[in-house]
C-alpha cells in the first residue's frame, strides 16, 4: 500500500492540498522515506506546512479512541488548511496500530 500512498499524497501536493498523515511511528517514518525516495523535498513540505505527519495519541482519553475529539482536531485542520490558503486537506492513516 505504500506505494500508492505515496504517488496519492504527491498528487494532492501538486494539487496544492495540506496532507496530514497519522500512523505509528515507523509507519510514518516509512512514508518520509517513501516520499522522500520518489522525489518530495519531505523536509520543505513539513517546514512550509504542506505535509503534517505525526503518531501522537491525543485522540485516546484514557487508553479509549475520543471519536468526538478526532472529528474536531479534523474539522479544525481543514479550517486551518483552508484559512493558510491551501485548497484543502486530504488526511489519511491508520488508528488500528494503537489498539
């Protein structure tokens, strides 16, 4: 799958869209490398916010996924996407890895 996400994530770059990624750790070092090997200056894209990558777990309350505070921190980063002047926010990952 890596490798469609990563020709996915490129594509919606071109197209001027925030990518956010979230996975485990090595699930997102793996796709910096990925996009990083096909041709992305990974680290440009991080500073200039065009892609987020992060393995946090600030949507777990107590050990249980907050489906409610999910929605809203991605509901707030389409809106701030959006506001930074991007044409929108493509986000996709994996949740499964902390369970």
């Amino acid at each position: 799958m890596l490798p469609a996400l990563v020709a996915t994530i490129r594509g919606k770059l071109d197209a001027h869209m925030r990518c956010m990624y979230i996975n485990s750790p090595a699930m997102v070092a793996g796709l910096g490398s990925g996009l990083y090997a096909a041709g992305t200056d990974v680290e440009s894209a991080l500073a200039r916010g065009s892609l987020v990558l992060g393995s946090d777990n600030s949507h777990l309350v107590d050990g249980r996924f907050e489906v409610d505070g999910m929605i809203d921190m991605l509901e707030a980063a389409v809106q701030t996407a959006l506001a930074d002047g991007y044409a929108g926010l493509f986000a996709t990952g994996d949740m499964t890895w902390e369970f």
